[in-house]
C-alpha cells in the first residue's frame, strides 16, 4: 500500500520535507541536502523546483500560512480539539513552523502574525456583532491575546505538560485544557468587576500623570 507521503508530487514531498526541517532545526541551520534526503529526491531536483533556499521558505510560508488561516475559518476556537485531532502531527508541525518562524523574526514572521491575528479580530467582531461573543474595550488587543493564547498552548513547553501528568503534548492534554478554557471565556475568572475597576483607575492615572 502507498504512504500518502509516496503519493504527493516532488514538489509537495521538498516542501513538506523543508517544512519539517525549517521548525526543528531554523532556517539558517537547515540545508538544502537535508531537506532532499528527507524528501527522497536528489539535491540538484531542489534547486530546479525552488530555485534557492530563500525561495523554498518563501513557499512553505505560503502553504503553512493558507493551512492555518482555512482552519481559523473553518472551526474557531471551540473546535481547536477537533481540528487537531484530525491530524495532529501535522497541525502541531505547523504551529511549530510557525513559531519558528516569529522567534527568528523572519520576514515572513510578521506577514503570519498580522493575517493571524486579523483573522482572530474578524471573528470576534462577527461575534460581537450577532451577540455571541460579550463586546471589548480593545477589540485588535484581544485578537492579538487569542493568537497567543492559541500559539502558547499548541507549543506548551513539556514541564507544563508534565504539571497536568502527561509526558508530552498531544489529543489528552487538549482534552484536559478544554473544558476549563472554554469555562474561562465564557464564565470569566472572577465573580465581580473589582479588578477591572482598579486597573481601569490605575491606568487612568498612569495616563494623567503623562499628560501633565
């Protein structure tokens, strides 16, 4: 029987195979040989498709970018489980490919990070707007909070997997995370407004004092 790895084009097998190398080993560190050995094809066939390694990132940030945006689309925050779920070394690859890409601020790191993030604020304004979701003081800052939020805890570090009893990230630790996350965004943290109030007070201070 044929892997699905064996049915993909050249093309696909190269960018899938430097997909993995540029988020386990970063884009200075990996090589193009790497990357063709990993695929199965010979090294000049990389350079014929891609023509340089600037190149080849610039297609795997195309691909892993579209991937994660038609996800964002199709399920939302309360199907992260789900989506996972229907394959997830591949969606774990790509996060990960991702924040690579945001530590080594490429230049494909803001590209990813705006459309991300633009996609979260267009979602939560639809939201906001036939009443599903509470309306917010900073609607682009809660955007940018749910990315991170997301990113963090799709790439969660393994002593945060050890401190729920698991000894890696995977379909049980989502399990575990996703009724209190959703019990968090629905129900909120604290039962009275007091916090707001002192920092809205604090802040409003602070912005006084600057003004002066």
């Amino acid at each position: 029987m044929c892997s699905a790895h064996s049915d993909l084009t050249a093309q696909a097998k190269i960018r899938d195979a430097a997909i993995a190398h540029f988020a386990r080993d970063g884009f200075q560190k990996t090589n193009l040989r790497a990357v063709a050995a990993t695929a199965g094809v010979s090294a000049g066939l990389v350079i014929h498709h891609f023509g340089s390694k600037e190149k080849l990132r610039s297609v795997c940030d195309d691909h892993v970018l579209g991937v994660l945006v038609r996800r964002s689309h199709e399920a939302g925050t309360a199907d992260l489980l789900r989506e996972f779920m229907s394959n997830p070394e591949e969606y774990h690859l790509h996060v990960r490919y991702m924040v690579r890409a945001i530590e080594e601020d490429t230049p494909a790191a803001g590209r990813l990070v705006d459309t991300l993030v633009a996609e979260s604020e267009s979602i939560l304004r639809a939201g906001m707007a036939e009443g599903s979701i509470r309306p917010y003081s900073d609607v682009r800052a809660l955007a940018v909070l749910t990315v991170l939020t997301s990113l963090a805890t799709l790439t969660m570090a393994p002593p945060l997997t050890r401190a729920l009893g698991f000894d890696g990230f995977g379909p049980e630790v989502l399990r575990r995370l996703a009724l209190p996350t959703l019990e968090l965004y629905t129900h909120g943290l604290y039962a009275d407004d007091a916090p707001l109030k002192a920092a809205r007070a604090a802040l409003e201070a602070s912005q006084e004092k600057r003004d002066e």
